[in-house]
C-alpha cells in the first residue's frame, strides 16, 4: 500500500511537469524535456552487471521545470536470469529538487524508486540448526526506494542514496545468506550468515563520487567512485570504480568505460546461465552510444 | 622531484592555467562554430539595446535551412558580471523554444548555457571560434 502510493506520487511528479503549457515563440520556456536514448555493451549498475554481461539499452526521460522541481523517468533492459520472472525491464522513476550554481555549489534533494516488474526470487529464510534444514521460504522482489542527496562543486557530484524500503534488490535473509549457502563450497559463511536471524536491508547507503574533465571540446573524461553499504548484511559490502571517456560525432555520444569492482563476496553478484554459474562483477569494458532528442 | 611528483605538479599547473584564464566582456565577441560544425554564430553589440550583446546565425552548413535559419538572433545577453554574460535568453532553433541564458568564455570556448528557472537546470553548449566564415554557402543577411 505504501509502495504503490509512493510510485503514485512519483508518478503524479513527473505527469505534473512532462504535460506541456503552451509556449509560444517569444515566451521563456518555462520547463525542458530531455529524451536519451542509450545502447551500450552491458548494463551496468554501481559496477554490476545488470544484464547479465550483454549489451543492452536504455531511455531515460527528463523533465525540469522553473520552480527547480526535476523528474526522471528511465526504462532499461535487463537480464531475466538475473532478475528471475521478470519482464526483462528494469524502471527508474524519481523526483525532486534542485538548486545551486553549477560552476560552483550545487545541490538536489529527492526520492526515488527502482523496479522491475514481475521480477522476484524464493528462498528460504530461515535455517532450522536442530534439524539442519532450511525453512520459510519467501518470496522476494528486487524492488527499492531511496531518499538521495546530491551535492556537487563545479564538475564535481556527490551523491547519497539512502534505501527506504524494506529491501535494497532483494537484500534480506533468504537473498544475501540462501546465495552464499547455494554457491559457496564451504557452507560455513552462509551458515553464520543465517545464524544471525531474520534480517532485512533497509537503511543501506549508496555513495558516488563523479568527475567529469573536459578534454577539449567534444571531449570529457569521466572519473567515477562508488560504495555500497548494506545494512545488517556487511558481507554484501562493495566499491566500483569507472574511468571512461565521452566524445560527441555526428550528433551521437560515444562512450567507453572501464569499470570494476571490489566485493567481499563475489558469490552474491553470480548468476545462473544455462546450469553455468557467470560473474557480473568482473572488470568490464562498456562501449556506449547515446542520442539526446 | 621523482615522475610522479613531477606529473602532478604539470597537472596542478594546467589546471590552476586554465581556471585563472578569465577573459573580459569583450572576448566573447566574434565568430563561433557550433560543436556540430553546422553553424556560425557572431556576437557583437546589440543594435537594439545597448551595453548588451547579441548573437545572430551568420552561416549554416545545411543549403537547405539557409532561407529558416540565416540570420535567426538566437541570444541576448544583457549585462557581464563575475566573468560571464547574463540576463538574456538563447533561442533553440531545434525545438524553437527561448530558454534563460548564460555565456562564458572556458578554455577559449564559449559555453553557452541554456535553462529554465535557475541556471543548474540546463545545458551547455560549447562553440569554437573562428577567424572566417566558411565560402559556401552563404548567407544573405
């Protein structure tokens, strides 16, 4: 119920700013709409691959309006053995406010949520120790919201992503413990993992630290530092870091990027592949090519 | 000094140089390539208004956008302050709307910023000067 009034009111946000007003010709805009669209060789979300190491693609809508007042809407494809009985779409729906200079101090203050639907997962929650078996079995989406600060110097963003629902992509017992137990050979972590109760990973923290450096005129390097901090689950722990370049040709932005990552258990960030189990968290070169409308 | 402490001081150098580079009211004047290299741009004085500068297409690529776009004044800056031109407006031709604008000269670019509401809610373009106009096709303004 909560969930839906908040995809609700995201929704409202963004309809509120993206039905147009009149303009005409000699009036100031009072709102702008940007459209990307984007195709690149992986998807990839603070450094994982989210589409199972292949190429994917991605639109993102955004809205801004005069009051400051922003709204993203952002549609990307994504691996169904990842993100099991799902549609193979990942949303991105978010809201909020900005203000500053952006050649100095700037700032945004927001919400967002992050879902991709149909998408969830079984597993149990529990670990009967006097049985020795494994018990309430749950199902589990991958679905989150957040609360985000941006703070930025000139080229320079910070942003803080606080996770305000009950999971950060299906962060809880029977996720982060039931995969360490199912692709570890020594049972001994999933086991301690599971000793430690019913737990959940509300009240994570995403950071990210961007830069971006312009190398002449079509050019910019982009520098990129993340970290994740799962709440009650420090073994789901990790860092990605990126260096890419940008360059506009002919209209299109030309990307690439070497990304990688540094995780505490790299069995959280494996997916079945056809009996195989495959890495999303290796270091990675995503080639892109985005158009904005 | 070992290489490292030497590549960072180049860098420290190179980037102190670029952000005290500022340039006067009168550098933004001129000839600018869009980054498209579909378009020139002159900035000079305003007919219209004085102490303002304005920019008018003074050359497209495209023949065939030569009679819509030619001379088109597609921004209006009022006043320069704090090292860049502000209070006007820019006009995009591609969805022929007048956005809030901001122009600065970066790195000997101009950076022309188009937004709405606070100058944090746009984007920037950046042009190339140039010396001349292309030869052809030409304007005729």
């Amino acid at each position: 119920m909560r969930t839906t009034f908040f995809h609700c009111s995201m929704a409202g946000l963004l309809l509120s700013v993206v039905i147009p007003s009149p303009v005409r010709a000699d009036e100031m805009a009072s709102y702008a709409v940007d459209i990307t669209a984007r195709a690149s060789s992986d998807i990839r979300t603070r450094g994982v691959s989210d589409s199972l190491n292949g190429p994917g693609a991605k639109v993102t809508i955004q809205v801004a309006h005069e009051s400051g007042l922003v709204a993203l809407a952002e549609f990307t494809t994504v691996s169904k053995k990842q993100f099991l009985d799902g549609d193979g779409v990942g949303v991105l729906l978010a809201g909020g406010y900005r203000f500053g200079d952006p050649e100095a101090w700037h700032f945004g203050l927001g919400l967002a949520s992050e879902m991709f639907p149909g998408a969830q997962f079984k597993a149990p929650n529990k670990f009967d120790f006097d049985t020795f078996t494994l018990t309430d079995e749950r199902s589990t989406n991958y679905n989150s919201q957040f609360a985000v600060l941006e703070v930025g110097y000139g080229a320079l963003e910070g942003r803080i992503a606080r996770v305000l629902s009950k999971t950060y992509r299906g962060a809880n017992t029977g996720g982060v413990c039931g995969t360490l137990l199912q692709f570890r050979e020594d049972p001994t972590k999933g086991l301690e993992c599971y000793a430690k109760g019913d737990r959940d990973s509300r009240g994570s923290m995403l950071y990210d630290l961007d830069y971006k450096y312009p190398l002449g005129m079509n050019t910019t390097l982009k520098l990129h530092a993340g970290y994740q901090q799962i709440a009650n689950f420090s073994e789901a722990n990790f860092a990605d870091y990126s260096v890419g370049l940008a360059h506009r040709w002919w209209g299109f932005d030309w990307g690439v990027d070497f990304v990688t990552t540094k995780t505490r258990a790299s069995e959280l960030y494996l997916a079945e592949d056809d009996g195989h189990a495959r890495a999303t968290d290796d270091d990675s070169w995503v080639f892109s090519v985005s158009r904005q409308f | 000094m070992n290489a490292r402490q030497m590549l960072l001081f180049s860098l420290f150098m190179v980037c102190s140089a670029q952000s005290f580079a500022a340039a006067g009211p009168l550098e933004a004047k001129g000839l600018w390539l869009t980054a498209e290299k579909d378009a020139v741009v002159r900035l000079d004085d305003c007919a219209t208004k004085a102490g303002a500068i304005c920019g008018q297409v003074v050359w497209v690529k495209d023949v065939a956008s030569i009679s819509s776009d030619c001379g088109v004044q597609i921004m209006q800056l009022d006043r320069y302050d704090k090292d860049a031109w502000r209070d006007g407006w820019v006009y995009d031709p591609r969805d022929h709307k007048k956005y809030k604008g901001i122009v600065r000269i970066k790195d000997g670019y101009l950076n022309v910023r188009a937004f709405v509401g606070t100058e944090i809610l746009g984007k920037t373009e950046q042009f190339e000067r140039v010396e001349t106009l292309p030869p052809t096709p030409v304007c005729k303004l």
